[in-house]
C-alpha cells in the first residue's frame, strides 16, 4: 500500500503523470486488453510509471509510460536484454509462421514448466530449425485441428529458441496444464541420446529470462511431459538431464494451488494383471472442522477426457462408478485402492481435495501402469507398452443397422510391424473359449473369421497424436453390417506386441428389435412403403412414384430437374444401366451426383455412389469394383446379386444454390423375375408352346383311337375270331 500510494503521489507531480495514473495501482492509460498478442513495459529506469509490469499500448513502439522498452511484437524478448540473461529468441516472423487462429491468454507468472522433445531428427543451423518448426505448426494446425503450434518456445541444437506461442498465450502441450504452464520443447528425439550443450544452455537461459520478466514464478517447477501423462516425452536422456536443473519436481511432492489445501500424492505405479494397488493420496486443510469432497479421476488416455471413478463425503456417501464399482475403495484419509486390475486400469488419476466457497480444491497426479506380458515369461520390463482406448464404450443399434466400433492404439515406434497384432473379440461368459475372434490385422493383411468373413470388416487409419515420438498411433475401425440380435454383446479390442505386452479396450453393444415387414411386390411404376406404428406393427403398401410409368420428372424447387427411367428387371449375375438425367439453371454448376439404395425393412439408406465433377467419382461398401458412373448421371451395375434388389434414388444437389431433386427406380433381381422380364416372357412363351403341342398331340392321338374303334367293329366275325 506504501509503495502504490508513493507512485501515486508521485503521479500527482505532473499533469502528464496522473493521467497515466490506473485505478489498479499502477501507471499508464487504463487500456483495455487488446485483441492482438500484447507486449509488456519493462522497467528500464527508475520512472515510477514503469515499477511495474504492465501492458503496452495498442500502437507498435509505444508504450504505457516514459523510457520503457517496448517488445509488443508478439511478446518475444529480443536478444541481450535484461542484461544478457535472455537467449536468442527467433521470432515467428523469422522462421515463417502462420496466423493463429485461436488466441487465449495466460495468467503469469505461471508456477509450471513443463520440458518436452519433437518427432525426427535434430537441427543444427536457423535455416533447418525453422523448416522443422513450420512442419510442427502445419502438423498441429492441420491435423490435430488446433489454432496453433503447440508448445509456448522450441529450442534447437543451433543454440537459438524459436518462438512459438510465446509466453502470454496458452500453450496446447501438456493436458490438464496447459493454463498453468510454458512448454518448451527440444526439436529432436532424445530417447537415447541428450540435446547438446548449445540446445541446454538456451534454455536454462529462457527460463531464467521468464522469471526476470514476470512470466515464470520465482518459485517454480520443472517437470518432463511424462510426469503429466501416459507417455514417453521429453525421452530417456533428456528426461534423465531435466533432474539435474534444479526445480525438477519428483513425482512425490506437494502441489497447493493458492495456499488453501495441501496435497501429497505418491509415485508412479506399476501392476502385473490381476493384482491390486494402492493409488497413495492425503491432504491437509486450514481447518479440521471441514469435510472436504474427495474426488479420484481417471484420463482417458488417448481420447483426453476424464472419468469419475470414486466420490466420498464423510457422513453422506462413499461411491465407486462404472467399471471400479465393487473393485475400489478409500482407505485412510484420500488414498484408493483398486483390486481386479486389468490393463484397461493404466493411466493418469487424479487425487482432487474439493472444499467449494472456503479454500478452493487440490489436486496430485498418479501414474498407473498395469502392464499385460506374454504369456511365455515376463519378458522385457521397457517403458514403452502397447496402448488402445474405445473412443465410445457403449454403442446402441437396431436389427439390420450397420454399426462401427473405433479404437484408439498405439504402438512404440521401434516396435516392427510384423511383431503388431491388432484384433476384435467378441466375449462369451460362460462359454469355452471365453471370447470369438471377430477379426484382426497381421503384418500381412486383415481377415474376418466364420460368420464375420461375409458381415464385417476391420480397417486401420493414420491418428494424429501430441506424443509423435514415442507412439505410432491409428484409428481401428470394425465395420459390422446386417446387425442381428445375436450381436449384442461386449467386444474387446487388443494390441498385441511381441516381447512388449498387450493392451485391451471394450465396447459394449446394445441391438434393438425391429418389427418383420413381409415382403411384397409392387406394380411398375411404385415401390413398396413400409411403416411402424406406435405400437411397433408394421404396415407396407405400394405407392406410386410418378403419374405415369414413362420417364418421369421431379421438381423440388422447379429449380432442378431429374428424369430417370423405367422400373428395371434383370437376372443375377448380368449388369443394369439405371438411366438418370438433369438439367440446371446454369451450365456452370458442378452438381454433386448421388446414388442412394433403401435398406428396404429396416427404412434406411445407404450410399451406393458419389461424383463431382472435376473431384471425386467413387462407389462404396459392396458397389466399389461394381458400379460406374455413365453420361449425365445414369449408374451402371454389373455382377448383380439379388442383394442387389431395391429402391434406387438418383439425388442431384447444388447446396446454397438450387438446392436438391431427386429421382426413383426399382430394381428387381431375380431368376423369374417380372412380367417385363425378357426371361419371363420366354419361359412363358415356351409353356404356352409346349401347351399347344401337347393338346394337339392328344387330339390326334384319340381320333386315331376313335377311327381304329371304329373300324375295328365293322369286321367280319371270323376275322374277329382269327384275330383272337
């Protein structure tokens, strides 16, 4: 209070002074926070206008009071300031960066520093550094879909610290700590080697350099990107080198956000399967009058969201959820115990200490590794074991849907893949063996076992992670099409690798009945409806597509017209020309051209065909290989199968413009087929034939029989007896 009251007495002295005298105890305009990344005063002087930190005015060079300097481009600290105590820094407009889409400001000084390494090789001139930087802002833009790069500065073996979201913006390095935190990461893997001393010494020096300008707290910690996290960042050697800064915080400590609540948790554990572990946490309040909310969470690795697995409140409840039901429970003050552990159990919890409007909350962090070996040994204890995560746990269906199951996995990037086995099960209680091969992916390909070959199918896909060094990282996706009841159940999905363990995620899948619509023909010109009333009966009844069985038109809008043909019946085996054609308002619009087939019961559709001119032209599920576009927008089948019978719908689209029309065919596979089928006509042209033959044949042979009769009785008697 004595200091402010001094700058403001000293404000006073000149009119100049007091109007930069701030209601915040400070001097200077009362500038709003302004949109674009701000700058900061530094005190160069002894001006009491810059005895404080306080924000830069919104003109470039300017700055709140007299003889300040000035760093409002981009927050960054140029080199030799502050006595030389600041590295190099490489400013973003210097190693070519793009715009940030996303701006969110930290609150200084951060009390955390987190240390983290990159994906690929080391860089050892400006020139090559910035080449890498801009490939981890395109990386993080681009594909993680974030609004910038990712971590606050890069350091390079060149000895100079590039700048990447600087120190007033929060960084998306480190989840959960992110607003509390500057990332600095070493651009290189350092598994098994360390960053040279040019690369150390910069950023020592950066962090000393936060700490002189305010940014860092005098008192903070230094922790590696592992101690937040299920992961192997910032890498063995510089993860080894981290502890030897000072400020390195073990994983048993004390964290205590605003000095209310103490948290002690302990270190990191590992568990074979089917053991049980004791997740150590106790806490200490001002007072031990209050009953606090204690709290366990779990991430969910690589789907970053978190789960509640227990709640207590002395006198009112003690809870376990979900899958920790009946295996967990406190003991003593905050610790958990969880019995039963599956591999499913790995991952970061969080011990929370809650008492809302008093003292705030706390929290420690705990990281459980339950690591599933072969069953040939224990094999080698790495740090790296494989990793696979649901993305959702409970999925729901109906009979006759189609429905996918996607599993996030990773595995080391050292491990090859012909010693990675990716595979689906479906579990069976009570059954021997406990669980069915779905499907599963070798190095050699993926296949699908008994009646999943012809109903299912298992895909990979590249996934984007923040750990790229450390984990190659997929998207695992069974396809199961045709649901039946039957396929409800738990599926598990595990990643296997030789000599490093496995790991499992399950899905749970919930299939719903449909009502049995029979099936029945329609005239040409109308395809059959079906619908369920409330209480799950189902009616179908024909409906006529058009006025008339000619090519018709249909115009939604009048803004777009389709004409497509006649109801089409073709033999398996043989190809089908389904004609459709358009007309827009203006030759210069590309439609986008789609074919669509009913799932006849179950009332849905699927996607046959899509085409845009000039960009894709692809079939899908069971058409690709099959199905071709032909002149405007006809679809050609060819090898039909009677799978292949059903209402076709040929949907041109102009979004925004013209909007959408759409036109109808039935197709009819099938042996006999319908009264238009040419087979048809021949099998009954060739029954009528026969028929006619065969009713002449008779004819002649009784009037033969009838004129022999006759005949015969009007012979002599002898001869009757000679004939005898």
């Amino acid at each position: 209070m004595a200091t402010n009251g001094l700058i403001f007495l000293l404000c006073l002295l000149s009119y100049a002074a007091a109007q930069r005298w701030r209601g915040d105890g400070r001097c200077g305009p009362n500038y709003p926070a302004p949109s674009a990344t701000p700058g900061e005063c530094n005190p160069a002087s002894a001006d009491p206008c810059c005895s404080e930190w306080g924000w830069c005015g919104h003109e470039t060079g300017h700055c709140d009071c007299a003889l300040c300097v000035d760093y409002s481009a981009g927050g960054s600290v140029p080199a030799g300031s502050l006595s030389g105590s600041c590295p190099r820094i490489v400013t973003r407009s210097e190693w070519g960066a793009r715009s940030s889409n996303w701006v969110q400001y930290i609150s200084r000084p951060v009390p955390k520093v987190v240390i983290h390494h990159s994906t690929g090789g080391t860089c050892s001139d400006q020139a090559s550094c910035s080449a890498k930087v801009r490939g981890f802002q395109n990386y993080h833009m681009d594909s993680n879909g974030w609004g910038d790069i990712g971590y606050n500065f890069l350091v390079g073996n060149d000895g100079n610290v590039y700048e990447g979201r600087g120190w007033d913006q929060v960084g998306a390095h480190a989840y959960g700590q992110n607003h509390v935190s500057i990332g600095i990461c070493f651009i290189g893997e350092f598994t098994n080697q360390k960053p040279n001393s040019a690369a150390i010494r910069a950023a020592k020096n950066l962090i000393s350099c936060g700490i002189s300008l305010g940014k860092i707290s005098s008192t903070y910690s230094l922790y590696g990107h592992r101690d937040m996290g299920s992961t192997a960042c910032p890498g063995n050697q510089l993860y080894d080198d981290i502890k030897t800064w000072g400020r390195y915080v073990f994983c048993v400590g004390t964290i205590v956000p605003g000095g209310q609540i103490h948290v002690t948790v302990g270190q990191r554990q590992h568990v074979p399967p089917g053991g049980s572990v004791i997740l150590p946490c106790n806490y200490s309040l001002p007072s031990d009058d209050v009953r606090p909310l204690v709290s366990w969470w779990k991430d969910r690795g690589l789907v970053l969201t978190r789960r509640i697995v227990y709640e207590h409140r002395a006198g009112q409840y003690s809870k376990a959820y979900d899958e920790w039901e009946g295996r967990a429970v406190l003991l003593r003050q905050a610790s958990l115990q969880i019995t039963n552990l599956t591999t499913n159990d790995t991952g970061k919890y969080e011990c929370e200490i809650r008492v809302p409007l008093q003292y705030g909350a706390a929290r420690g962090f705990i990281n459980l590794d339950v690591r599933g070996f072969p069953e040939k040994g224990e094999g080698t204890a790495v740090d790296l074991y494989p990793q696979i995560e649901a993305v959702r746990s409970d999925l729901n269906t109906t009979v006759g849907e189609t429905v996918e199951m996607e599993f996030l996995y990773g595995v080391p990037v050292n491990s090859s893949e012909r010693d990675v086995v990716k595979t689906i099960y479906k579990l069976k209680h009570g059954h021997t063996p406990p669980r069915e091969n779905v499907c599963e992916i070798l190095s050699k390909g993926s296949n699908c076992s008994g009646q999943y070959q012809t109903r299912a199918r298992l895909e990979e896909k590249a996934w984007d992670s923040d750990d790229q060094s450390s984990f190659r990282r997929g998207l695992l996706v069974l396809t199961l099409e045709n649901v039946v009841l039957s396929d409800e159940a738990v599926y598990e999905g595990e990643v296997r690798v030789e000599r490093r363990g496995y790991n499992q995620s399950r899905v749970s899948i919930t299939v719903a009945d449909v009502p049995w619509c029979p099936y029945r023909s329609c005239p040409d010109g109308e395809w059959l409806e079906c619908q369920t009333d409330t209480d799950m009966v189902c009616s179908c009844s024909c409906r006529p597509e058009c006025t008339t069985c000619a090519p018709c038109t249909v115009v939604p809008g009048g803004q777009i017209h389709v004409t497509v043909g006649q109801r089409q019946h073709v033999p398996p085996g043989g190809s089908v020309i389904l004609p459709c054609n358009y007309s827009l308002p203006s030759d210069d619009v590309r439609p986008l051209v789609s074919w669509w087939k009913d799932r006849g019961l179950v009332l849905t559709r699927r996607i046959v065909y899509e085409h845009r001119a000039g960009q894709y032209s692809k079939a899908y599920d069971e058409w690709e290989g099959r199905a071709v576009l032909l002149r405007q927008a006809s679809l050609q089948i060819s090898n039909l199968t009677t799978n292949d019978t059903g209402k076709y719908e040929c949907e041109i689209r102009v979004p925004l413009q013209y909007g959408a029309a759409r036109g109808f065919i039935n197709l009819d596979v099938s042996v006999y087929g319908g009264k238009n089928n040419p087979l048809g006509k021949l099998q009954t042209g060739f029954i009528a034939g026969g028929g006619v033959v065969f009713i002449l044949a008779t004819a002649a042979i009784l009037t033969r029989m009838l004129r022999n009769r006759k005949m015969n009785t009007s012979a002599p008697k002898y001869d009757r007896q000679v004939n005898m």
